[in-house]
C-alpha cells in the first residue's frame, strides 16, 4: 500500500497524524483499538513522516477529511474542498481545522446582510496556531490578529494547547496585550473561564 493511500485511508478512518519532531503524533477516534495502529503506524513510519514532512495532501485524502468535518452540518465535503485555496490544500488541515471552516461557511450562509465575512479568515487563522502550536512545543498559546474591524475594535484569534480557540473582540482604546496574556494563561489552566 502506498503511503498517500495509507494516509487517505487513516482520514477516513477520522485518525488525525501528525509529524512532531521525528516522531509521530495520532489522535485516533474515541474507543478506537490502538495497539494494531501502533503497530501498523510504526511499519510505515519513515514513509509517512516523509510524507508529512513534504506537508502535502493528495485530493482524495483531503476529500475524505472534509467529509468528516462536515458531518452534521448543512455544507457538502466538495462545497468545502472548493472553499479552500490551493495554499490551505497542500497546508494538509487537520480535522479541527477543517470543522473550524466548515462551521464559519455554514455561519457566514446564515450572515446578515452587511456583516463582514470573517469567518473562513478565523478558520484560517486557526489552522496557522493549530500549527505552530503543534510544532512548537514549548508554547502553550499563541495570538494572531485578525483583519481589522475598524477604528473601535481589535479582532484576535486565540490558540491554547490542549484547550481550544476563541476570538476575542476588544474595544482599541481598552486593549492591553499584558493583560491579554494574562487572560489567555488563565484559560490555559484547567478549569478557570478566561473572563
């Protein structure tokens, strides 16, 4: 089996691989048996830590995540795939990533008219902390803005490890990146709300 096959095969499976380093990160479905992935993983595991050093992502492969992420809402796997630039496509989002989009087109359908269309610019944003989060180690959160909503307010999308994503909506005179900080490392922390 070739290993883009492998790896088309794993997504419509919903296991989400990753490279970390040299070694191989798997987020198999709840109440999956993973001893004979392990072992299956670990056959091909130079192959596919190649294959995603490369961070490409074969039609197929793709079109089967997207169908996944769209499980449950009222948008098509092709609907997704079409959404996507060619950067996002060979960028091989993860299913968070692609749910995360998913959710923003079903969303923006839904938009008042004159509402900005922030949404697929949020889900990509995700998908860049989702990244360096995962390659970076050390980091536990990280920050990017989104593009600007005018004078009064400051648009961020927020990353936390383990935790989740949110954007925050500040009024530009309040903003204040230490306290941002501060916030956003209280919600790193188990049990605590980020307000």
């Amino acid at each position: 089996m070739s290993v883009s096959a492998l790896l088309a095969e794993l997504t419509r499976s919903g296991i989400h691989l990753e490279r970390r380093g040299d070694k191989l990160h798997v987020q198999p479905p709840p109440g999956m048996d993973t001893v004979a992935l392990r072992q299956r993983l670990a056959e091909h595991k130079t192959e596919l830590l190649e294959a995603l050093k490369t961070k490409t992502c074969d039609k197929t492969a793709l079109l089967a995540r997207c169908k996944i992420a769209c499980k449950d809402l009222p948008i098509e796997p092709v609907e997704l795939y079409a959404a996507m630039d060619d950067g996002d496509r060979k960028a091989s989002p993860s299913l968070e990533t692609l749910r995360a989009f998913a959710e923003s087109i079903c969303e923006s359908k839904q938009r008042e008219p004159g509402e900005p269309e922030l949404p697929a610019a949020m889900a990509r944003a995700y998908g860049r902390l989702g990244h360096t989060l995962a390659e970076n180690t050390s980091l536990r959160f990280a920050c990017e803005n989104l593009p600007d909503e005018g004078d009064d307010y400051i648009l961020m999308a927020v990353g936390v490890k383990d935790a989740g994503f949110a954007v925050l909506r500040m009024p530009r005179k309040k903003y204040d990146g230490f306290r941002l900080i501060e916030m956003v490392d209280r919600w790193n922390h188990k049990g605590s709300n980020p307000e």
